[in-house]
C-alpha cells in the first residue's frame, strides 16, 4: 500500500512539474526581476537592462521610483484614468453579458444551448486589431455612427475624438464574451425549484429574480467582474489604438518609461504599481462580497 501511494505521488509530480516549471519561468521570473527593479537606482543614470559595463556597482536600493510614481500628476492622472475606464467596461459588460446569459440559462433549449455559448465566441474568430479597426470605422467622423444619426437630423459627434468613450465602448464589446460565460455557468446551478417555490409563495417573476436568482448567480458575477477588470486595467492595445496619444492607459505609460525612455526601473515602479493597486481592489471586493461564494458563516 505504501508503495503505490508513493508512485502515485511521483506520478504527480511527474505531471506536475512540466507546467509548474513553466509557470515559474514564464511568470515568476519576470515578475520578481520586475520588482527588483522597481526598487533600483543608478548613479548618474537610468536603470535599464542590460546594464552597461560598470553599472552593476553604481546600483543602490532606493524608493525613489514609487516616490515619483505616487507625487508626480501625470502617473496619477493615468492610473486614475486606467481605474475609472476599467470601472466603466467593467459595469457595461457585465450589464450587457447578464441578461444573455439569463436567456441562454432560462429560455433556450438544453439542446441549443452549446450552439449558442458558440455562437457568443465568433467574435474571436476574427482578430482583434481588425476588431479595432472596425471600431474606428464606427466611431470615426461621417462613420457608421454619425451617419446613422444624421438621419435624425443630428450633427456629426466624431465619437473615436473622445478617446476614453471609444475606448470603453471598444473594450466592452472585446469582453463582453468573457462575461457571458460564467455568469452562465452560475445561472446554470441554480436550482429551478426554489425559483418555483418563491412564486407558490406568491412572489412575483421580479422578486423572485431579485431574492433568489440574482444571489445565487453572484459567484459568477463576482468572476465576471474580476475576469474583465483585471486585464482592462493593463490593456495596451485598446489604448493605443482608440485613443491615441491624448488617452494613454498605464501600460502605454510603462512602454514610454521602459522603450523610449529606457528607464527600466521607472516603468517597473509604475507597473508595480498599477499591480498593487489592482489587487488591493479585487481583494475588497472578493472580501466585500464573501457571503456569496460561501465563506462567511
């Protein structure tokens, strides 16, 4: 007996270890070089990888990076700005993904109900830059939008100008299949005989939605919502692309410190940051919405 649990074991690891190993080289490893220099200074220069021949001895330890980060406006006003975009996509997401779910979980046949979770994935068939490319076509001056509107006798808006709406709109639409899916899953657990029991007892359709289905499809709220935000939050491309130079996100900021700038350590100090900061917030909002995936007693 105890000879088979040990090749059971080893057979784990065996298992294991292929994508732990991975894993560590992959994420661990940046991650920590990331973090060393963020707290890294030069004398008489900028911290950059690979040092040049005689820097490694003008090294020091230094907070002065996350100093900058937290004092100057313009790493406030991004990160800011990053937080509040990522707030917004987040909430319209998540308000567009929960009434589909809800029709696949409730209205659709058993049957049919593969075909439409794969018919919500074709927008990844296509690429995302020629997704963003279309939504510049939208959004654009006398594109599909403001034609649209014309007809209603109304100017112009040139939505693309406004570089954070098109950037919302945009990444919305990006993951909004991200949502859907496991708000559908949650949707999916939920026991249609307590929904039955709640209108015996007399309880309207909406009631019944708001004290029965809506807590007990929280845990896949919850997913949805830490699915979308964490990543809006260091979206690149987006930015990039749709707002253009007068909309930079923080990852455009850390691309500006660590290429054109070269300062490694400062553009490491302002993705810790935007790290830190990110999980601060989903940590309180896992804590701040604990009862419902069930560990408060």
């Amino acid at each position: 007996m105890a000879n088979s649990i040990e090749a059971e074991k080893r057979a784990g690891w065996v298992l294991v270890s292929p994508p732990f190993l991975y894993t560590l080289l992959a994420l661990a490893v940046p991650f920590i070089v990331i973090v060393g220099l963020s707290f890294a200074g030069l004398e008489g220069g900028r911290a950059r990888v690979p040092l040049a021949p005689g820097d490694a001895e003008k090294l020091y330890f230094t907070f002065e990076n996350f100093a900058r980060v937290l004092s100057e406006p313009i790493y406030r006003v991004v990160l800011l700005r990053s937080l509040i975009i990522a707030v917004c996509v987040t909430l319209a997401t998540v308000l567009m993904a929960y009434p589909i779910a809800y029709f696949v979980s409730f209205y659709v046949a058993p049957s049919k109900k593969a075909l439409w979770i794969f018919l919500i994935t074709i927008p990844f068939w296509t690429s995302y830059i020629i997704r963003l490319a279309l939504w510049r076509t939208i959004l654009g001056y006398n594109g599909i939008f403001d034609n649209f509107v014309g007809i209603f006798g109304i100017e112009p808006m040139n939505l693309l100008s406004n570089g954070a709406l098109a950037i919302t709109i945009t990444l919305s639409h990006a993951f909004a299949p991200f949502a859907v899916l496991p708000i559908f899953v949650a949707l999916e657990k939920v026991d249609r005989s307590l929904l039955e029991a709640g209108q015996d007892l007399g309880e309207t359709r909406w009631t019944t939605f708001l004290r029965v289905t809506l807590p007990l499809s929280m845990p896949g709220v919850m997913a949805a919502v830490l699915i979308v935000f964490i990543p809006v939050v260091g979206d690149y491309v987006t930015a990039k692309l749709m707002g253009g130079s007068t909309t930079p996100m923080i990852a455009n900021l850390v691309e500006v410190e660590m290429l054109k700038k070269r300062d490694h350590a400062m553009g490491s100090a302002v993705a810790v940051t935007a790290m830190a900061t990110v999980a601060v917030i989903s940590i309180l909002f896992v804590l701040l919405n604990r009862r419902f995936i069930g560990s408060k007693k």
